[in-house]
C-alpha cells in the first residue's frame, strides 16, 4: 500500500475523530481499523458510516458495506473515499460530492473580538438553525461537553451571522461546517483567522469542495470524494 503523507493523514484523522463524536452522541456502533472507520449504527444526516484510511483498501471496504447495509436497511448511507479512489458504481453507490482536503500552519494573529463560542444547549439550537439544521437535531448538546469541540459563531444570541466548528484532535485543529448569512467565505467571515487563534501553532486542517481554500494559506492536500448508498 502507498504510504500516507504526514499532513494528510492529519486530515483524514481529525475528521474521522469529528465525526466519530458525533456519531457517538447518536449510539453509534463504531470500531476502527486500519483500513477504515466505520460506523455500524445509523449515522445523522450528512455524516458517513465508512470513512477509508489507507489507500487500495477496495475490498476491504466491500466487506464492510455488507456488513452496514444489514443495519441500515431502511435509509441511504454514505462512505467518505478518503483517496478518491474507490469505484462503488458497480454496487448501485451514487457519487454526490467531490472535494479536497487542506491543511497547514499559519502565521500567527490577533485575538479576534467578534467571534465567540456557544455555551448553551438553547444557543446550540439557534446556531445550528442558523446553520440550515431541520427539525432533525444533528448537534446534540452532549457534544457541548466535549472539551475538543467548539461551535463558533459571530454575530448576537438571536442573531447569529456566521459560524464554524474546530475540532482539537491533539496534533491538529480541524474546522467544519462553516457557514455565513451573507455567503461569505472562510476567509472573508474571519472564521479561519479564529480558528488559527486557538490552534497552538499546530496544523489546521479541513475539507472542502471549494477551491477557493487555495488561497487561504492552506495546501491541497489531495481529492477526496463522498458517495451514497442506493436507494432502500
């Protein structure tokens, strides 16, 4: 098997231990090899049941969809391709998004003073309105006692701007689910300069299907691509 650039493998670690808390705080039913992350359980909406983590792992993660799919029968499910590099055609899998993952240190900055984090379960429903969240709850309030997740947001209680998550892995800060009302990016919003002030001087790292990202500071890490099961 090819081996894994340092930083990249940051990436795709960060997210999976992202996404494993909020699985968890669904009862997930997850164990880790490695070949793959998975998630045995029904996973929330927009979050996968299979995350790969090494490269030429196509039969590995066959085993595994027969082994989700029995669990989740009645809904689709979703497999991040960590290496974009999986082919799932042939086993009716739809291929929804394709992205890349970004990560590298930046140069230090202020503190910023319009960015706060949310304290409250009631604050968490209104930033994850804010974020486009259903009725559905994706974001529970268990994860607000989780000391490695912040939710970000700018603006007042009641009138939240902008927003984004960091994930605190240990060697690195990984960022998600940044939004603005006014569809501004990363940068413009300041949420990347927010981030960068609580990372320690460690790697922030992320992915995203805009390619803007390049000109954040952040490398191009590699492609990645996200597919979803067929139809129950």
């Amino acid at each position: 098997m090819s081996k894994v650039a340092p930083l990249l493998r940051l990436a795709i670690e960060d997210n999976i231990g992202w996404c494993s808390a909020v699985c968890t705080a669904h009862g997930s039913r997850e164990t880790t090899s490695r070949d793959a992350w998975v998630n045995r359980g029904a996973s929330p909406p927009f979050y996968p049941n299979i995350i790969s983590r090494q490269i030429g792992v196509q039969d590995e993660i066959e085993t595994l969809i027969g082994e989700v799919a029995i669990a989740n029968q009645s809904k689709r499910w979703g497999i991040k391709d960590s290496f974009c590099e999986l082919n799932l055609s042939d086993l009716g899998f739809e291929r929804i998004q394709s992205g890349s993952w970004y990560g590298g240190t930046l140069a230090a900055n202020a503190e910023p003073t319009d960015w706060n984090i949310i304290r409250s379960p009631e604050h968490l429903r209104s930033w994850e309105k804010a974020w486009g969240g259903g009725e559905d709850r994706i974001f529970t309030e268990n994860l607000l006692l989780d000391h490695r997740i912040s939710f970000w947001f700018k603006g007042g209680d009641d009138a939240i701007e902008a927003g984004f998550i960091s994930f605190d892995s240990g060697p690195s800060l990984g960022i998600s689910n940044w939004f603005s009302q006014d569809d501004r990016s990363l940068v413009q919003t300041g949420a990347l300069q927010a981030a960068n002030s609580v990372s320690r001087r460690r790697p922030i790292v992320c992915w995203s299907a805009d390619d803007a990202l390049r000109e954040t500071g952040l490398s191009d890490l590699g492609p990645l691509q996200v597919w979803i099961s067929p139809t129950a």
